[in-house]
C-alpha cells in the first residue's frame, strides 16, 4: 500500500489544505482490511511522525459498531 499513487498523494505534504486527510479502506469480511490499516497506523507514527486519529469498527462487538463510539474516540485522540 506504501507504494501506491493514491496512497503517496495522500501522506504528500501537497495534499490540498482544504481537503479531508481521510483514507478510506473497504472490502469484504476477511480480506484483511483491518491488519492493513493497522501497519498504515504504524508507518504513519513511526516513519513519517504523524499525529493521527483512528478506530476500527468490529462487528464482533457491538460497542465497536457505534458511530458515536467512533466519533468519541476520534476526538480524545486529538485532544
């Protein structure tokens, strides 16, 4: 994923300002979206230094499937 144009543009200093700074990963269950987002998670604070905010939804746990409960962590995360 590292190497992708999508993804390169999208941790670019270039990226336009006025932009959301979202990366938006889908698939079907199983596909290993969540082990992907987890390593993008971990180049993003140990290779480029950025701060970020994240959560994974989980259907396995219905506190995890809240939007609410996302938007919640999201915002401790940055303050």
């Amino acid at each position: 994923i590292f190497d992708r144009p999508e993804f390169r543009s999208w941790v670019s200093p270039d990226f336009p300002t006025g932009s959301a700074k979202l990366l938006w990963i889908h698939g079907p269950a199983g596909f290993g979206k969540t082990i992907l987002c987890s390593r993008v998670v971990e180049h993003l604070l140990s290779e480029i230094g950025a701060p970020i905010a994240h959560f994974f939804f989980s259907s396995d746990f219905k506190s995890r499937e809240d939007p609410y409960i996302a938007i919640r962590s999201r915002i401790f995360q940055v303050i």
